[in-house]
C-alpha cells in the first residue's frame, strides 16, 4: 500500500492587537513540524507595514503548531495557541 503524504502551502497571519499583545520584536511558529522546540526559529513571521505578521509555508496535513512571540521558552507564556487548541493544518 502506497502512503501519500499530503503537503499544503498555507498563509498565515497573526495580528498582535486582536490577542491584547503590543507590537512584538520577533515573531515565529513552533510545532510538530520542528519538535515543539520554542529555539528553533526556522518558521518566521515577516512583520507589514501594518503591524500584522504574515509568511507563507509548506506544511504536511495536519501539522500543528503555536505562534510564539518575543519568546525563546515555554515558561514565559509568549505564545498564541494552547494545549488541546494548537492551530492544524487541515
């Protein structure tokens, strides 16, 4: 049986205002696809002229992932996405 493995390109953006956080200095995803290791800063967000933080990515269906900010750690609690509600790739 052949296995298929789905990729998707997909935009994300992440507006800082909506989520109460003032303009943040850096800006990156973490998940499966990097281990769920918040130093790995391999997924950047690029931030626009208009305060919103976009990039575009290839990820396999159903990667989940956090979208961290200004934060290196776990511990700080600089991240938008929580356990049992990550974002997923569908």
């Amino acid at each position: 049986m052949e296995v298929v493995t789905i990729i998707k390109e997909i935009n994300i953006e992440f507006n800082p205002e909506e989520h109460g956080i003032e303009e943040p200095e850096e800006v990156h995803l973490v998940g499966s696809m990097n281990n769920w290791d918040p130093n790995d800063k391999s997924y950047p967000l690029q931030k626009g002229k208009d305060g919103v933080w976009r990039n575009t990515f290839k990820f396999k269906k159903g990667t989940e992932y956090k979208i961290m900010y200004d934060s290196e750690s776990w511990e700080e609690g600089k991240h938008v996405g929580h356990y049992d509600s990550n974002f997923i790739v569908e």
